[in-house]
C-alpha cells in the first residue's frame, strides 16, 4: 500500500487543519480587501458592495498564492500538535513508526500543494489580476474618472537641449518595445545668433501604425510623415535614432508577478531574443519552481516544533521560534530574489538556493533529535 493507516489519518489531520487555515485567511483577506475597495475605488465612483466584493475575488487566488506556504506552517503545527496533546504521538511512535515514516505525509501534502501553486494558482492569479486592473479601470472610466494604464495611454519623450520627440502611442506589449498606433512630434530649439533661444520650432510629425525600439532605434513602420510646408508622404520603414533604454521601459511596463507560469518561458526567450535583461523574470520562473521545495521546508518546521511531548513543556517556545525560523527563510527568499533580480546572484543560485537551505537545515535537525 501506499501509505499505512496511521499515515492516512494524520493526513485527514492536516487537511482539517489546513481547511480551517485556508478558511481564516480567506476570510481575512476578502475582508481587508473588500474594505480596500470601497475605499479606494468607492472613494472616486459609486460602488456597490457586490461591485467590491467582485473585484475582490480577482485579486483572490494571487493573495493566496502569497500566504499559502504560512498556511501550510499553520496547518502542520495544528496537526501535530492536536496529535501530541491528545497522546497520540506517543501511541504512533509505540507502533513502531519513526519520525521520517510520520512526517512523510506533511511532506506529500506540502510538495502537492508547492506543485499546485505553480502550475494552477499562480498562473490564474496573473490572468484575474489582469482582469482585476480591466474590470477596476473600466467602473473608474464609466464614473468619470480619468485612468492612466501602464499600458495604453503610453506617453514618452526623448531628445536633448537642441531636440525634443514628443511619443504618443494607444498601447505597448509586454516587453515595452513594440508600441501601436504610434504619435510623434518632434521639435527643435531655435538659435538666434548662433545662441540658443528659449523658443522651439515644428520640424515634423509622425503617425505610425506600429514602432519598435531597437539597437538604439525608432524602427517605425507603415508611417506617415508630416513636414511643413510639403504634403504629407507615406512610407513603409523609417529608423529615428533613440536615448531611450529599452531595461527601463521593461521595467515600467511589466512586472514579473503579472506574468503565469506557463508564459514565463516564452517570455524570457522573447526578451532574451531582444536583448533586454531578463534577470527579474528568470529569478521569478526559478523561484516558482522552487515552491515545492519551500512548502516542504515550512511543512517540515511546522511539525518539528510540535514534536516534543507536552508535558515536558516549553511547546509555546518552540511554536514561537517555528514561526519566527519560518518568517526569517520568507525574508531570506525575497532577499535573494532581489539580489538575482539585481545581477548580483545567478537568478538560479538566487531562487533555489534558500528553499534547499530551509529543507536541508529542517531535515538536519530532525535527524539530530530523532536519530541522534
């Protein structure tokens, strides 16, 4: 068999425990969040209560994908906890289990959940988030407010003392190098003298369907160009030189966490193609496949410190320092991301490197205690 009985019934612990922690979180966050709403949201246009609780519900699945490594913490302290109190910890180690045959179901249990935070819940929280912004633009839109979306509406400028190219365009893509339905006007400062004024001139203006910044240029195609004192004349390509930093409208314009699992790949190749820095969306694919890691490490230190019998005492202690030893690999895990997203750290060595460090740390210790 796969599991024993004794094995089968923690794991109907764990999911209790785990059921009734999922349940308070959600309830929490849906209520913070839903209050967050109507203050915010409320406060510019009339929203309703089911309105908010509505835009709440988008934002959902990626809030628990956030808390879901505490709540499986949670769960596995009340679990082995609510088996030590009653003595039946006692009674399974009589039986003959040892400490690795017990814990392997919060092991199952958390690389479970890590494997289905990855590949389900993370992606549909990026999809619901997108959403989430759609649906909260659009009630801002239709109660009067006017909305800048990071990605419609674009507006940029380039040039220097001399120039300036002022650049409209109706939308971006991820990548925040191809623009539609492009705008540009550009101006230059005029010399009276030999001396700058502080007068500028027209020199042209440009409509495109399409441009894309490239090897430090405008790559503009299907246009038309617009000078004065001459008729306006179609073109199919045109290249204008640019100042602007392809890394940098990257990072204005996506954000690693609104990107799924399943895209991630094709998203690095893409920027990678481009020449842009995919190190933040490499460090971000690396850490999702590092959740089932992590969820066995938080699994793993919730139980640890519960295994100590009650009457002994100092359990209290030892939940305290779970909680905190669990708080420290979360505070660890965003530092190294941060270092990796930075180029400081290989994104790899960044993401992985502290979820195998809290597994193998937790597993040392349990060896020591229990095997000696």
């Amino acid at each position: 068999m796969f599991m024993t009985r004794i094995q089968r019934y923690i794991i109907w612990q764990l999911l209790s425990g785990l059921a009734l922690v999922l349940a308070i979180f959600t309830a929490t966050i849906m209520l913070v969040d839903v209050v967050e709403q109507l203050r915010t949201v409320g406060g510019d246009v009339s929203l309703s209560p089911l309105e908010a609780v509505g835009l709440s519900f988008m934002k959902l699945p990626g809030l628990i994908e956030q808390t879901l490594p505490f709540a499986v913490l949670v769960a596995a302290m009340i679990a082995y906890n609510r088996l030590n109190t009653r003595s039946e910890l006692s009674v399974i180690r009589a039986s003959g289990l040892s400490a690795w045959e017990f814990l392997a179901p919060v092991m199952v249990i958390a690389v479970a959940l890590g494997l289905f935070s990855m590949m389900v819940l993370n992606p549909l929280g990026a999809r619901l988030s997108s959403q989430f912004e759609q649906s909260r633009n659009s009630i801002l839109i239709t109660g009067g407010v006017r909305v800048d979306s990071s990605r419609e509406d674009v507006w940029l400028r380039q040039g220097d003392g001399n120039s300036q190219i002022v650049i409209s365009a109706q939308s971006v893509d991820e990548t925040g190098q191809v623009f539609q339905d492009v705008k540009m006007i550009e101006e230059s400062r005029v010399f009276q003298d030999g001396r700058p004024t502080d007068r500028h001139e027209f020199v042209r203006r440009i409509d495109a369907e399409r441009a894309r910044i490239t090897d430090g240029f405008w790559q503009i195609e299907n246009l038309v160009e617009n000078l004065p004192g001459r008729s306006p004349e179609r073109m199919e390509t045109l290249a204008i030189p640019t100042d602007l930093d392809p890394d940098r409208l990257l990072d204005r314009f996506t954000s690693p966490n609104t990107i799924g699992f399943w895209r991630l790949p094709g998203f690095i190749h893409q920027t990678s193609q481009a020449g842009l820095d995919s190190s933040r969306f490499k460090v971000r694919l690396y850490g999702l496949t590092a959740m089932p890691l992590f969820f066995a490490a938080m699994g793993l230190i919730g139980a640890l410190v519960c295994l100590r019998m009650s009457r002994l005492g100092g359990t209290s202690r030892l939940v305290a320092t779970g909680a905190l030893a669990a708080a420290g690999v979360f505070f660890i895990m965003q530092f190294s991301s941060s270092l990796g997203a930075s180029g400081a750290l290989p994104p790899l060595i960044a993401a992985w490197a502290p979820a195998v460090f809290a597994l193998f740390a937790s597993l040392a210790v349990l060896a020591y205690r229990e095997d000696g």
